[in-house]
C-alpha cells in the first residue's frame, strides 16, 4: 500500500509544474503542497528564470515544514536564464518576486530521502571603513542550512569573528579585493563581520551549505 501511495505522489507530482509571468516588485504565490503524514515525501524543485538580461533577478522563497512541524524558509536568488534545484520535506510554500517582469519556470517531484543540500544565498552589505557590519542576513551568523562563506570587496575589506559578548576571536584585515577570501568555514556560536580596510566598499558574501557547493 506504501509503494502505491508512493507511486501515485510521484506522477501527481510529476505534473506538478508552472510557468509564471512575474511583475517587478509583487510577491507572487508559485506553488504549495500540503503535509501527507502517512507518506513522508522529499519534493525535487528546479526552477527557472527564463529570460536573457542583466538585470531581471528572481528571489525565491521554499518554506518547508520538516518533521519536527517547524516552518523553515529556504531563500536563494536565481539570475537571468539560470536555474536552480534544491529539495524540501513536508508542507512546502514556495513564493517569489522579481526585480524586473519576467517569467519563472519551476517544477516539483517527489523522490526518496537523504541528503537536503540547499543552495547558496548571497548578503551584500555596504560597510564604510569605520564600523563593522554583519556580512549576512542575520546579525552575522550563518544563514539556516549553511556555514561556509566566501567574500569579495569592491575595496580591500577587513573581516572578523566575533563571539555572542562581542570580543573579537579572529582578526583579518586587509584582505584584497577583487580575489575571493574562502570558502571558509565559520565556527558555531560566532558571527562575520565585516567593514572596507581604509574607504567604503561593497563587500558580497556567499554562504554555501559545504565547502564545495
């Protein structure tokens, strides 16, 4: 009965895909699946950004419900005709919005378990060359599901690692821009920061879930 059940979700699923025009700047509902306890299922997404440019940069939202019942989101951003495949569990909501008018291709499969990789996530911050500033989205620490960083300035840029009193447990300054400094792993219980070395800069973080990846 578990196969058939299993087999079923696979071709529902299968079908399950959109092909969606998004307007500039409206967040727009893409796709929800709902929870199916008696079948714990791991959906495939691949999603596209199917249009040529520059400037036309979709932010997907996957909102997933593992099972512990909690409400994780899974954020990436995906370029002019590139795409991306992640995988989520459980209740999954996924929603999007576009710098631009474009069009989002996106698809959902059900497969089998293991591994849930999720893609990286990019934070640019605009430090100037006296305070350091987080170099992620939340207050420094790595983002949910990943740990490991690579940084790029625009200006030489000066990093830290700092603990949860404040006091400095890593110092790099003077790290050259444009060469990228990582990946690198961040330590748990600590946050990046980060400010330009001797004027402003804008400095790009990319946090990845492994090292190469």
């Amino acid at each position: 009965m578990h196969e058939e059940n299993t087999t079923v979700l696979r071709q529902s699923l299968g079908q399950q895909s959109r092909i969606l025009a998004l307007a500039p700047g409206i967040q727009s509902h893409v796709l929800s699946i709902a929870p199916d306890r008696n079948t714990p299922t791991t959906w495939l997404i691949q999603a596209t950004n199917a249009v040529d440019g520059n400037a036309p940069l979709i932010a997907l939202t996957i909102n997933q419900t593992g099972p512990s019942g909690v409400l994780v989101p899974i954020l990436t951003q995906i370029g002019p005709r590139e795409s991306v495949q992640l995988y989520a569990t459980g209740a999954v909501n996924i929603v999007a919005i576009a710098l631009l008018a474009t069009t989002l291709e996106i698809s959902v499969t059900a497969i089998g378990g293991g591994l849930i990789p999720v893609p990286p996530i990019t934070h640019t911050a605009n430090p100037g060359f006296v305070a350091y500033v987080a170099a992620s989205g939340n207050s420094g620490y790595a983002p949910p599901g990943r740990r490991y960083f690579t940084m790029y300035g625009s200006q030489d840029f000066d990093m830290q690692f700092i603990d949860t009193a404040g006091a400095v447990v890593f110092d790099s300054p003077g790290n050259v821009a444009p060469a990228p400094a990582g990946p690198t792993i961040l330590p748990p219980g600590v946050r990046l920061m980060v400010k330009g070395n001797v004027a402003a800069a804008t400095i790009s973080t990319v946090w990845t879930q492994s090292r190469g990846m």
